[in-house]
C-alpha cells in the first residue's frame, strides 16, 4: 500500500537545476489582514467524516502533537521525542521510544518518514545527525549519517530531501536552505539561498516538524521565512515555484541584508509586528486551508481557485459548532483534513455529534482527532 505523505519554502532558487518554472506559471495569492474576508464558511468546503478518540493507556499518552500522519491502515505521532503508532480507529499499537547514544537510538526526535509498503518508519535525530530506520514493530534495521539540525523527506529515488529550518548544517551556518542528498546521506545539490545572519531563527517560522506537504501525490516544501511554495521534482528533488503567496505585502529575509537588516526582522517577526508565513497548511487541488500570525493572533485563511474566501481571525468552526485546530501533518488523506480536540473541549460541548463520545471520555483521555475531507472532491 502506498502511503501519502505530507506537512510544512523561500525566496529564489539556485543550484544546478536542469529546468525551472516560468513566473507565469506561479500562482500568485495576496493577503491583506486588515481585510476581513468571510465569503465563505469553513463548512462551506469541509465535511466531516469521522472522530478517532486516541486510546488512552500509560504507554499511548499523547502529549503536544508535534508531528502527525495518517495512512490508510494507521496513524502515526510524534509527540514528547517519542513516535506514537494507533490504528485507523484510534487503538494504540505501538510505540518507538529509542532514546541513547548507541547507533540504534536517538537523542532527540525531530522527525519521521513512513514506508508502510516496506513495513518501516525512519527516525530523523537532528542532534545527532543520523536517519534510524526501525520496522513498525520497532525493531532496528540500520541507520544513516545526515546532517545536523533539518527535517527530510525521501524522493522516488530514495534520496533525502533536506530542509534547514535552522540555516544551520553540522553546526555550522549555511548560505541556502534545502538541499539533496544521495542515499549514504551525501549531499548532491543546494538551494534556496538563505540569509546568514538568520541562523538559528527557524523557529520563527512557524509550528510543526516537518515544512513537507502535499498537494495529492505533489509534494510540495514551504521553508522557513517564505511565502513561497515549491513544488519538488520526485526524482532529482529540485524545487520549483508553484504558489506566492503574500501577506500584507510583507518582504521576506534576502540572501544581501546585513547584519542590522535581518536583526530588524528578526525582532518584528519575533513580537509578532510583521505576519508570520503560512502553516499548518492544507491544499487539495486549488483549495488551499492555512494559519499566519500576527500581532499576536491567529488567523485563518481558505482559498479556492486563487479567489480568497476567508481571512478572519475569529475561530473556525464546523457545521455543529467545533473548534477546528487543524495540525501540522503530512498525509493528505482522503483529501482531508484534520483537528485536535483536548477532551475537555468535547466534554463542555453540548451538540448532539458528540454525545456518544462524552460518554467514553474523562479529562485524562487522549485528544479526540476529527477527520474532516473536501467537500470538492465528493
């Protein structure tokens, strides 16, 4: 079974690239936030189709999500430096928890990638600059050199994809942001050229692990401080434009700023002067859900064929009233989407869609995960 993977690219590419994409084939998106937009609701193009109430045992405590990605048969999160596995109805299965400095074990979880076709999962240990390959059972299979302090997918030819969210690579400052490496974990290519002085700052960018999405089976890379994103070639890896999209006009770091130019944005994106990027991005065919923050708010966004539909920082909500707090995950399945409910958020609800569920949970139950899909694509 092939699984869809997908979650969470910059300014211009570089790099020996055998062909690139015309600016007129890039969409272009603006985004003003002091335009409120509400053409539209969130139920207008979602539907949801599903709970999954987490099981709740010692071993399946779910603490932040900081990473999920569901298949067709299971669903996988990385939360508390630990990978998580449950089945498509919420059973808990599993668990890899490695932690050490031997060759099969991790020091710090930043990632993962997995091949459910092959029956195993990669763990990507940033600290310690290594892939570690395990079965879903969580028995070691082999592991990897990379380098330090990035998130990674893997294209069709099994090299890795690297982002440098942080501008850094074996702890030293680089000038571009994503690069290729060959199976051994060689780099081949670079690009995306990225500003110095902004090392270390990836965490400005956003939430999630991972800056790897997808867009039905394209997968596309959205890299720290950009409103671009790049659409990856599944076989050499190299990025291509695909969607501009620009919030409040806002000029995103360039590679020539000095010292004082990128502290300057370093400082406004850190109290929340200037709009964050996108994240926590969903798109499916033309249908694009995201978050951005700024002034200390979070507002959301839908876009449908390039026309916005919505931009508001008031709270989402499906049709019976739930919060949407859509998480960064990297599978588009089922075209969907999907939300983390803390127990307590679903029992002070009162609608009807959730009255089964209020009888099953305490408010030291697990999230409740609701699965929502395009409405588009039924």
């Amino acid at each position: 079974m092939k699984i869809l993977t997908l979650a969470l690219l910059a300014i211009m590419l570089f790099g020996c690239t055998s062909s690139t994409q015309s600016e007129s084939t890039v969409q272009s998106i603006n985004i003003t936030s002091s335009d409120e937009v509400k053409d539209a609701q969130f139920s207008d193009y979602y539907e949801r189709y599903k709970f999954v109430p987490l099981e709740t045992t010692e071993q399946s405590f779910i603490g932040t999500i900081d990473k999920l990605e569901i298949t067709n048969d299971n669903i996988y999160i990385l939360t508390s430096n630990t990978l998580k596995i449950f089945d498509a109805n919420g059973k808990f299965l599993n668990s890899i928890d490695k932690k050490g400095r031997a060759n099969n074990e991790y020091l710090y979880l930043g990632d993962f990638i997995v091949d459910e076709d092959a029956g195993n999962v990669t763990l990507i240990d940033p600290h310690s600059a290594k892939a570690l390959q395990y079965n879903l059972d969580g028995e070691f299979i082999e592991s990897v050199k990379l380098l330090r302090g990035a998130t990674y997918q893997v294209s069709e030819t099994g090299n890795y994809l690297i982002s440098q969210r942080t501008g850094f690579a074996d702890g030293k400052s680089v000038s571009y942001m994503y690069s290729v490496a060959d199976t051994s974990g060689n780099e081949i290519m670079q690009y995306l050229p990225h500003n110095k002085h902004l090392a270390g700052y990836g965490f400005l960018y956003g939430q999630g692990k991972s800056d790897f999405i997808r867009d039905g089976k394209e997968l596309l890379l959205l890299p720290p401080y950009s409103d671009t994103l790049y659409k990856i070639d599944p076989k050499d890896g190299s990025p291509k434009p695909y969607i501009a999209i620009s919030i409040n006009n806002t000029e995103r770091p360039q590679t020539q700023w000095n010292q004082a130019q990128a502290d300057k944005y370093r400082m406004d994106r850190g109290s929340s002067k200037i709009p964050s990027p996108l994240f926590s991005v969903y798109i499916n065919d033309g249908l694009i859900f995201g978050k951005y923050v700024l002034d200390l708010k979070f507002y959301s966004i839908i876009v449908e064929d390039n026309i916005i539909k919505y931009n508001s920082n008031e709270m989402i909500v499906d049709s019976d009233g739930l919060p949407v707090f859509a998480v960064s995950y990297t599978d588009n399945y089922n075209s969907g989407l999907v939300s983390s409910l803390s127990p307590i958020s679903i029992l002070n609800d009162t609608s009807e869609a959730t009255a089964k569920l209020r009888t099953a949970l305490t408010e030291d139950s697990n999230p409740v995960l609701v699965l929502y899909r395009a409405k588009r694509d039924n």
